[in-house]
C-alpha cells in the first residue's frame, strides 16, 4: 500500500506532492506581486482524447479480469473522473478508508470521501476493493500512542473491523484486511498488532471481516511479494497455515510497485504458486517508475513492462486483475517519496495516455489508435484536494520532444467565482475572474521532454468547474 494518490501512495508512504512548497515568508510574499518575462512558443493544452478502441474495463472484462485504479474521491470530477469511469471496472480508495481517515478521534468518524468514492463507483458499474483495515501505518494518534493491554488491542481492532466492513456490507466486493506484515527477509514486522497480540492478529482480523460480510473476498496485501523471494514465501507459508486451519482466507494482493528494468522475472511463477493453494491473487497497486525526467526509450521500456505484468495475470485463472495505483502521473505518490523519479502511471499529468497504456490494452487482446506523439508545450490543471469552501489546484507545465522554454506564464479565467489565496512555485495575480502566474525564479526553464508543476490554494462556492489554461 502505497499512501497518497499524492498522499503517499504505498499504503505506506504518500503525501500531497506539489514541488517545492513554499515554507518561507519570502515565497508566500512573492504572491500576487507584479510578474515579469513571458514565455512563448506555447500552445493550449490538448483535451484528453480517447485512448483506445475499447475502455480498458471492456477489454478486461471480455478476459474475466478487473482492471481497477486508486482514486481520490474529492477529484472524481472533470476529466479525472471520466477516466476514472470510462476505463476502469473497480476502484480502491486511496485513503479514505484507512483507520486515521475514518476514525481521527476516538469515536468521532468521517466517512465522507470513502461514502463519495463507493457512491461514485456504483454509479458507474464499478465494483470497490476496501483498503486496508489493519496496518502498521496511517492509524490515528490516539490508537498509535495508546497504552492497550492485548484484549483491549483485539477489542479495538475487531470493532474497528466490524464497524467499517459492516458499514459497506455488500457494497464491497473485496478487502485488504491486513497490509503489509512482513519484513523483506519474510519475518514478521514489528508493528502495534503483531508485538500486542501476536502473529494470531492476522487471523483475528480475517475472522472478524468474514463475520461482519460474509460475501466479501478477503485478502492480505504485501510488497515486494512479486516475485518468488523471501518474502513472498513467508507470505505463503502463512496463507497455506491459515487455509489449513480453517481461517476464512480467500486471496493475496502483490502490490506490485515496481521500478522501471526489475520487474521479476518470476512474477506469474509467484502468481501461479499461490493460485495453486486455491486463493485468488491481485496485482493492487501497480505503478513502475523510473529516473525522471522520462525519454521515449524508458517509456518504451515502461510499457512492454506494463503489458508483461498484465500477461502474467492474464496467463493464470485465479489472478483476478490488476489495479493501477493511480492512473495519471499527477497523482502519483512517487516523486514525494522518491525524489528524481516518477512517470510511473499509465496517463501523464495531462491525462494524456502514455505508451504504458497501450501496453495495457495489448496484454489485454485490444487494438489502438496511437496518437501522434505531442508537440510544442502545454499545461494542464487539475484539482489536488477540495474541501467545503476551499481546494488545491495544481498546474503542470510540460514541453514534449523537440520543445523548450526558458520562461513560461500561464492564465485561465475561473467561472464560478473562484479566487485564489495563496500560490507557490509561481507569482499569480488574479483581476476579478482572470488569473495570471509566471514562473519563479528558479523554475522558468522547462527542457525538452520535461515538466513543472506549481500549485496555489483557493476558494470556491457552489460548484468548482476547471478552466482551459493557456500559455502565452
């Protein structure tokens, strides 16, 4: 698990990424200050335009498989949305689910962004995988820092469990009841759990999940459990135990957040090892990044990896699908965590698809229409976060093969009363609904085949439509 669709997408680590934000006087200052040196030879950032022949849920579905993606509830509007919808045929929630989102004081609970995603994929004929119930990471103060003997820890957790599968019973296909429980030499890892209760905690977490929603599918999810490891094999072992002893275990999900040239080659033996213990398995949270800025060579390689790893399903029965953990590179949680890496997804920051995509589409038996490849610079805006009167915006300023620019200024018109507050990593001025921003000092200089990104926090009421955004 990866934490953000910019909030750290690991189920481990994520976090709302904006490059630099501003933590000095100095920056916050330079807002809605006067702007100067304009950039040119820029074009309008293209609309999203269709990607494949068939949406991917219908390839996948034509193979008996899932095609799924992480989301932020709050974005799955505009384009994000629509692709969310068109393309996929399960959704994971990014965060909205996780014990310190629902529960972040003990018995107050906020169930609004999980309610808006499980909403959302209802609407769109979209089936829903919970995550997580039980992890090491993303709890709330008051559990984390909490002195509990072993029976109020058990009381704790398998409330908790019952409370939020109970809360979505039979709206929820499957969940992640336990995430991440191992070291990488396949010991147990220390955690809260297992050091108060006990490698038993696994199986007291999938027994309270299966008595509060008997038709979900219950599955552990892990990384770096692709391939066949130390690891992987712990997480074997423990799956055969607990098949073996009766406790209600119906698959593994190998997170699969895999790094550009070292995709195992013994991903679909894995897959296949497990699926011969009579468990499902689920690729759930695909991502394979690579040493940013990205070339056409290692997006070439990046998709012939993507279509490897979705042929390894494909190729074993009981492998029920692949989630992408996040779909578009502007909601990736990999340039946070990993500094200088990135384009981990199968749509830029454009919502443009990327030639991972088209990897996917082949592993799945479609036919495309590539594009041609872009030219000239454009930018793309996108909502980060939003909130009752209040959201974070973020644009990204990218020039394809060929293009440059030495300065840049980007503007757009708001059409709901929108007003901006505060900006970095651009100087804005906002007159009335017009809004204008100019590269800082340090980020005017977008080379070939690279992007910047600058964000700003704003007001809104009534509605939050996104603008065309120019540059000029």
């Amino acid at each position: 698990m990866r934490t953000s669709l910019r909030t750290s997408l690991r189920s481990s680590p994520r976090t709302s990424p904006t490059t630099r934000r501003p933590s000095s006087g100095a920056r916050l200052a330079a807002l809605f200050t006067g702007v100067s040196a304009v950039a040119a030879l820029l074009v309008a950032a293209p609309a999203a335009q269709a990607a494949a022949d068939t949406p991917l849920r219908d390839l996948a579905a034509a193979r008996g498989k899932a095609i799924g993606t992480a989301v932020t509830g709050s974005k799955l509007t505009g384009t994000y949305g629509d692709i969310a919808g068109r393309e996929f045929n399960w959704l994971t929630p990014g965060n909205a689910m996780k014990w310190a989102s629902v529960e972040p004081s003990r018995g107050t609970f906020d169930w609004t962004e999980a309610d808006r995603i499980v909403d959302f994929a209802e609407a769109h004929d979209q089936d829903v995988r919970g995550h997580t119930l039980v992890w090491h990471s993303q709890n709330p103060d008051w559990l984390a820092n909490g002195t509990w003997t072993p029976a109020q820890l058990r009381q704790l957790m398998t409330d908790h469990i019952a409370l939020e599968v109970g809360r979505y019973k039979g709206r929820l296909a499957a969940w992640d009841v336990v995430n991440e429980p191992f070291n990488e030499d396949g010991t147990f890892r220390q955690t809260l759990w297992y050091n108060g209760l006990g490698a038993d905690y696994i199986a007291q977490a999938l027994t309270a999940a299966r008595a509060a929603d008997p038709a979900a599918k219950l599955y552990i999810n892990d990384y770096n459990v692709e391939g066949v490891n130390a690891k992987s094999t712990a997480l074997y072992n423990l799956v055969k135990d607990l098949k073996a002893r009766g406790v209600p275990i119906d698959g593994v999900g190998l997170q699969a957040h895999l790094i550009l040239g070292q995709v195992p080659a013994t991903f679909q033996q894995n897959i296949q090892r497990f699926a011969d213990l009579g468990l499902d398995v689920a690729v759930t949270e695909l991502d394979i990044r690579m040493q940013t800025p990205a070339t056409d060579a290692k997006l070439a390689q990046q998709r012939t990896e993507y279509e490897a790893v979705f042929k390894a399903c494909v190729a074993v029965s009981r492998c029920t699908g692949v989630t992408v953990w996040g779909f578009t590179d502007s909601d990736s949680w990999i340039p946070d965590t990993f500094p200088g890496e990135g384009a981990a997804t199968p749509y830029d920051a454009n919502y443009q698809p990327k030639p991972a995509y088209y990897g996917i589409v082949t592993a799945l038996g479609g036919t495309v229409t590539e594009p041609p490849p872009p030219t000239g610079c454009s930018a793309a805006y996108s909502v980060q976060s939003q909130w009752n009167t209040g959201f974070t915006g973020q644009v990204t300023i990218s020039c394809a093969a060929g293009s440059s620019l030495s300065s840049w200024r980007a503007t757009w018109t708001f059409g709901a009363g929108q007003r901006i507050s505060q900006a970095w990593n651009a100087t804005c001025t906002q007159t009335q609904a017009a809004v204008s921003c100019a590269n800082a000092s340090w980020n005017g200089s977008v080379p070939s085949g690279g992007s910047v990104t600058f964000g700003f926090n704003a007001s809104w009421s009534g509605s939050n439509p996104a603008p065309t955004v120019t540059l000029g």
